[in-house]
C-alpha cells in the first residue's frame, strides 16, 4: 500500500482587509504518496498558489491541517523546498554558489555538501558551468539551476508553482523532458502548480483540478499512461483526451468565475 508523503485536511484561507474578506479555498483534502508526481490546474485566481504556500509553511490556513511525514506543519521545513517561477538566483555568485546557498545558510557547507551540489548540477544538465553567472545563462539553464539548488538541500517533497511559465514555448518543453528525467532520478515526491494543461499531463500520475473561486477540488484525473514518456506521447490521441477533457472541466470554471465576477461587480455598481 502506498505511503502517503503528505497529505491535507479541509484546507480553508480566506484573506481578509478591513471589512472586506475574500474567500480563497475552501475544504481541500489532498493525499500525496511518496515519489508521486501530482499537478494542480485551474482557473487564475483559484488558489492554487496560496495553497502551495500553505503546504510550504509560508503562510496559515484560515483553518485546516497539513501533514508531512506524520507531523503537522507549522511553518518552513527542511522537508520542502519551494520552486518558485522566477528562478530567483543571487547575480553576483556562481551557479555552483547558487545551487549550494541553502546548505551555506544552514552552516552545513563542508566538501561533502560541495560534492552533493556538484552532483545536482551534473543531474540537471548542466555540467561544465559551475564558474558560470546567471547572467550567462539562458532561461531554460537559470531554471535548472534554481531546481538543482531545490534538490541540494536534499527536500522528501518539491512545490513548484508554475517554474516554466516565463519561458518560451520551444524552452519549457525541453524543460518538461528534462524535468521527467531528473524527477525518474532524483525519486522526490512533487507537486506541481501549471496553467499548461499538457505539461500537467505529460509530467503526472494524477491531475488535480480545482473549481474557481473559492478553490475546492472538481475532479481528479489519474493520468495512466505509461512511463518513461517521451515528448512524442503528446501527439498520442490517449494523450489528447487526456488534455480535452481537464480543459472542459477548466473551461467550465472560468465561465462560471467570469459570471460570478460580473455579478459581483453589478452589485457593487449598484450598492
């Protein structure tokens, strides 16, 4: 039986300004198995990141639990490590100085942890630039950085939210390729936020998809293809049913939210 490596209990947040509240997610219950690859979609605005940011301990759900390894998360851990969409790099170190930053602001960088930096760079491709600045790189090759210095701090569970979207369309399927190997060989468990319905597919054993606003879980889709896939899989018509039928469950949200926002905007019209 698998062992789920994180799991959440009626997640709720709303945010709240002056007497204004704004309801974001309401009652998700989510289970992750250990070295599972899980992606959210939705419609903008669904809370997909704000519940990324409450899995990673950067903010508090309104009410709710989030469990990871059997101990409920109160906050930022070493457990997990966040992949945000800007690659956030330090312009004045190195890519070797970069990937190892997390372990030299836990006073853990020793030559071992060097090697195991080292290791991470070669593992995303990018062997023979350790000297290199970000500066010098490409978008593609700063994002691989940003996730060799994720998989550094030796994490059970990656959060990455939306980590290719600032890339061109020919870049980020590279990247997806790249991000199915180093996922088949680093074994971590993930969770991926994307708005890229084929990048969802092509990457996961399951697709979450969320209502709009509030965010709650419509449906999940168990993505049954098989594995190693190649890029080529996309242009299979298993693939293609795949991605229409998220993208009707999707397209039936953003109706409802865009009808949701006219009436709202109606009201305060009116009022």
């Amino acid at each position: 039986m698998a062992v789920p490596k994180l799991t959440t209990s009626q997640i709720s947040k709303v945010f709240r300004k002056g007497e204004n509240e704004i309801e974001v997610l309401r009652d998700i219950n989510l289970s992750i198995n250990d070295g599972e690859f899980v992606s959210i979609v939705g419609a903008s605005g669904c809370g997909k990141t704000t519940l990324l940011r409450i899995l990673d301990g950067l903010i508090r759900a309104t009410s709710g639990s989030v469990i990871v390894n059997d101990k409920e998360v109160t906050g930022p851990g070493p457990e997990r490590a966040f992949v945000f969409q800007q690659d956030g790099l330090m312009p004045w170190r190195t890519v070797e100085a970069n990937v190892w930053l997390g372990l030299e602001i836990r006073g853990a960088l020793d030559e071992a942890a060097r090697k195991l930096a080292h290791d991470h760079i070669r593992l995303v491709g990018l062997a023979g630039f350790e000297k290199y600045y970000p500066h010098e790189l490409s978008g593609g090759m700063r994002q691989r950085v940003n996730i060799a210095r994720a998989l550094t701090v030796n994490p059970d569970i990656l959060l990455m939210d939306e980590p290719f979207a600032a890339l061109d369309a020919q870049t980020r399927e590279i990247m997806q390729a790249e991000m199915m190997r180093i996922w088949q060989q680093a074994k971590k468990t993930v969770l991926l936020i994307t708005h890229q319905i084929d990048e969802a597919v092509f990457l996961s054993d399951r697709v979450i998809v969320f209502t709009a606003r509030p965010g709650r879980v419509k449906e999940e889709i168990v993505v049954d293809l098989p594995r190693p896939r190649e890029l080529s899989v996309k242009r299979t018509p298993e693939f293609t049913q795949l991605t229409e039928r998220i993208w009707n469950l999707i397209e039936q949200e953003v109706r409802e939210g865009i009808r949701h926002e006219g009436l709202a905007a109606l009201k305060a019209r009116a009022g």
